[in-house]
C-alpha cells in the first residue's frame, strides 16, 4: 500500500510540481525532506516538541504546522527548480 502511494501519487505529484518529466534525484530528495518533517511529529517527544515550540500541542498547532510544512516545501521547491541544470 505505501509503496502504490510513493509510486502512483506523491512522485508524481513532485515530478510534476518540480516541472521534471521523470523522477530523478531531486524528485526524492525533495520527497525525503518533506517525509522527514512530518516524521519529526512521531519521533520527537511531547515534551520536546512542546518546549520547542514554545506552546503544548494541540490539533490547531498541529494544522498550523502541516501547513508550514506545506508551504515550506513548496517554497524549498520552487526555489531547487531555479537552480537546476
């Protein structure tokens, strides 16, 4: 099942935000980053996280930072295309 959702939505999706015609290197890394960010949710502890950012959890802070990390992403993006090739 992941493995259907790597192949047949989120590579594609990049692929064609990139403005690449197949998947290559910056296609996964950019996909690694984004995978890694919304890793750091489940792999940080509570307390941490909390005192990272300066306020206990809550499902706002949490849909405020998926947005960042949307955004975020988009933004990093945008800019690697710039600067390819």
């Amino acid at each position: 099942m992941a493995q259907s959702i790597h192949v047949f939505l989120i590579l594609p999706v990049l692929t064609s935000f990139i403005g690449k015609n197949e998947v290559d290197e910056t296609v996964l890394f950019c996909e690694l980053s984004i995978i890694n960010q919304c890793r750091s949710l489940l792999t940080i502890r509570k307390n941490d996280l909390e005192y990272l950012l300066n306020q206990p959890m809550s499902d706002g802070l949490v849909s405020r930072l998926a947005g960042h990390i949307a955004r975020f992403s988009m933004a990093g993006m945008a800019v690697s295309n710039n600067f390819l090739d």
